[in-house]
C-alpha cells in the first residue's frame, strides 16, 4: 500500500523501537499501578498474563481485546483509588493524576497495538498514526508520571535533580529523529526530525513546550501539598 510520500510504500514487520519505549513507559506503568495500588496492580498482571497466553494460542483478536480491556479497567481502578484518597492531596494534583494515567494507558493500548501484524495488514492507516503517537507522547507522558514516581520515593528538594537524568536519557532514546518501523523507502522517512513538514514541526515544538509546564506544574503543586505538612 502506498503511503503519502513519493517512493514511500507501507511495510508490515516488526516494531522498531520497543526497547525505547519501555524506558519510557515501563517504569511511568509501575509509578501507575503504585497509584492504583492492589486493585490495578492484580488488573495488570492477571490482563498480561491472560493477552500473553492468547497470543500463545494464535487468537490474535481476543489478545488485542485482552490488553485494551486490561488498560481501561486499569484506568478505572486508577480513578477509584485517586477519589477515595482525593482528601490527602490537592483536587488540581487528584486530577492531574487520573489525566495523565489516561493518557499513559492510551499511549501503551497502541504500543501494543502497533505489534500486531494482522492489524498492520489491514489497518495500515492506523498502525502509522499509532506509532507516531507513540514515539512522540511517549516522552512527555512519561516524564510527568516518572517525576510523581520520584517525588514520592525521595525528597522534594532532590526531584528535579533525578529527573534532569530521567529527561536526559528519554530526550536521548525517543526525541531524535527516527524512520517509521513500517516504511520501505531509499531515504527513510523520520518521525520527530528535521524532515518532518512545518505543520508537525509545530506539534512537536508545543509537545515539548508541554512537557516542561506539566513537569513544572507538578513540582509545584507537589510543592503545596507538602507545605502545611512542613508547618505543621
């Protein structure tokens, strides 16, 4: 199937960049199900076990059903708990949690998508828009998750410091430019690199710009939550 750019064909085959996107989203998954706490932590291992054995025995639909429904239960646990503890933190941060675990969840639902080659084949559309998404929200999803993760394992003063490292090696594995997984071409065809036409350029300008203000926004209401625990 011929893509959008000349010379460029659709290639089924296997995902490129698992490896980049676990160091993303792998521990911001972890930080997810601390929040979840028991509930989500049995949702996400009694779905990944379920989605590997029907992959296994070859039903390819019903392990695509498996991980998408394991996500959303995921999610709705997630809620539950944010809402029963929502008196021991700010409502902003309650809210900004349960977004960006949404988005989180999202983001890993077409990272196990774009796996499936049966989907490659008949959903080629699809399949590229998922792995774009994937390799440019991967970053900034993961950088909030993992800087409560870290807020919450060290002290607030350390944060930032820890997670410069973190920012540091995801800017190094997923913002640099990379070909598509999917595309045969003479010239590869980049995602997230100088080539990509003005209009993504833009996107992908704001997708950065967005990082850092949720990242800052997060320090600062953690920064809130924890001052009338300083004066108390």
């Amino acid at each position: 199937m011929s893509s959008a750019g000349a010379g460029v064909r659709f290639a089924p085959g296997p995902f490129k960049y698992n490896g980049r996107v676990a160091i993303a989203l792998v521990p911001a998954l972890l930080v997810a199900a601390g929040l979840g706490g028991r509930v989500v932590m049995g949702i996400l291992t009694i779905g990944t076990m379920l989605w590997y054995i029907m992959d296994a025995m070859q039903y390819r639909e019903g392990s695509i059903t498996v991980g998408w429904g394991t996500l959303l239960l995921a999610q709705g646990g997630v809620m539950l708990n944010i809402f029963y503890t929502i008196q021991n933190r700010p409502i902003a941060l309650s809210f900004l949690i349960i977004l960006m675990t949404g988005a989180l969840l999202m983001v890993t639902g077409m990272w196990v998508t774009v796996q499936f080659r049966f989907i490659q084949m008949q959903y080629p559309a699809v399949v590229l828009a998922f792995e774009r998404q994937v390799l440019t929200a991967s970053l900034p999803v993961a950088a909030v998750m993992q800087a409560i993760g870290i807020a919450a394992v060290t002290d607030l003063g350390e944060v930032p410091y820890y997670l410069c490292a973190v920012l540091c090696l995801m800017y190094y594995v997923l913002a640099r430019p990379l070909e598509s997984s999917f595309h045969q071409a003479k010239t590869g065809r980049t995602i997230g690199g100088k080539t990509a036409p003005p209009a993504e350029a833009i996107i992908q300008v704001g997708a950065s710009l967005l990082v850092w203000v949720l990242v800052c926004r997060t320090a600062v209401i953690l920064s809130w939550s924890q001052a009338p625990a300083a004066c108390a």
